[in-house]
C-alpha cells in the first residue's frame, strides 16, 4: 500500500483530509505538531482522531521563543469576528497568522515523508474562509512543490513527493459535507483558538465552523455534546 504523510491538527480540515487519503487507499501516517500554542486541546483531539483512523502518529515538539502571533503568545488578544473583518478590509493579516507555519509543518512532513519511502504529503489547507494567510495559497503549495523537485533526493531521482490538498477550493459547508460523507468523526474535532471546556463562539475560528453547519442545516455535534 503507499504511504502518505499527514499533517492532523485536530480541527475538521485536516481530519477530513486524514479520511480523504485513507479512502484514497493511502497508509496515512500522521504528524502532530505541539509548537507552543495557546492550548492542548486540539492536540488531544488529534490524536482521538488519528486512533480513531487507525493511522500511527507521531507528535512532533517544537519551539518558537520569538513567537510573532496571537496564538502563541498568551499576551496577545485573540481577535474576535468583528475585529477580524475590519483588518481584512484593511489589507492586514490577523495576529492569528503564525510566521512560516505551513513551511516549517510541511518541512517536517517531506523529511518524515523521505525517510519512510512516502509518495504523498496530505495538509487541510484551504482558502474560501480562513485568514488569509500566506501559506494557505494554491500558489505557496506549487512553489514548495518545486523546493521538493529540486531540494530533495527524491526529486532528483525524479521520484518526487507530490503535496495534496484535497479541499483547498472548499468552504466550510462543503468540507463538512464531504467529512460527514467519508465517516469523519467530528464529535473528536476542535475548532476554537480557546482551550476551554467549550468553544468561545467568538473567534474566527468558531465563526466559520457554526456558519458551516448552519449553511447545512445541521447540527454541530460537538456543541450538542456541550450542552
């Protein structure tokens, strides 16, 4: 069976793309990444998910003592919804944006992925809802393709390790829609930048999630399970 390296946070996007690959007949092997954000929660939710898959893991730790970003640094304010749409207007990135995430993720993934004869590298990246960051782009992923092309042995030996993002043209709705139809268990996932019992409802994050089931008319079982 081929192998594939998969990037899980514990939000819906990555594990709709963790059940996306498997149903593509991959042996989905996952990374965690614990890189000082402002909770646990979603790390915990990864690994729920990632058993549940029935795909090892591992957990990968690493540190960012200069931060750069709300969701590290703890004396930052998540900004809200609101706060949110006023600096897109303004042409500004969020404070949520963490500096080089997805490169220093996917530069994690391809050496993992290189080590165990990987063909395939998976991450939920998406671009209907989210931030605008950078590094969610379709063409910040064909540009890191390059760096595989020319920066790896796999890509000089012409057997390069090909990144796919399965629901990058997808909001919300449709990536839950899509979750729902492979089986994903949401009940697992984490969505809010909060670490509480319960999702905040305020942040971004939160947002784009409650309008996603709204969108379906369906209920969010995770919030059925707080209640």
């Amino acid at each position: 069976m081929k192998k594939a390296v998969v990037l899980l946070s514990g939000g819906i996007d990555s594990a709709t793309t963790l059940y996306w690959a498997k149903q593509k007949n991959y042996a989905c092997f996952c990374l965690i990444f614990d890189y000082g954000q402002r909770h646990k929660k979603e790390i915990k939710s990864a690994i729920l998910i990632a058993k549940k898959a029935k795909s090892p893991y591992e957990i990968i730790k690493i540190r960012l003592p200069w931060k750069g970003s709300s969701l590290l640094d703890k004396r930052l304010e998540v900004p809200q919804r609101y706060n949110v749409i006023n600096q897109k207007r303004k042409n500004l990135i969020p404070s949520t944006y963490v500096p080089a995430r997805n490169i220093i993720f996917l530069s994690f993934a391809l050496s993992f992925a290189e080590a165990i004869g990987a063909k395939a590298i998976f991450i939920g990246a998406h671009t209907h809802d989210y931030s605008d960051y950078p590094d969610c782009r379709i063409g910040f992923f064909k540009a890191f393709q390059e760096i595989i092309k020319e920066g790896t042995a796999a890509g000089i030996n012409k057997k390069s390790i090909k990144i796919y993002t399965p629901i990058i043209n997808k909001n919300k709705a449709e990536i839950i829609k899509l979750a729902k139809k492979l089986g994903v268990p949401l009940e697992l996932t984490w969505s809010c930048y909060h670490g509480k019992r319960y999702p905040c409802g305020k942040c971004d994050s939160c947002y784009f999630r409650a309008k996603g089931f709204q969108e379906l008319g369906i209920k969010d079982p995770l919030l059925v399970i707080s209640s």
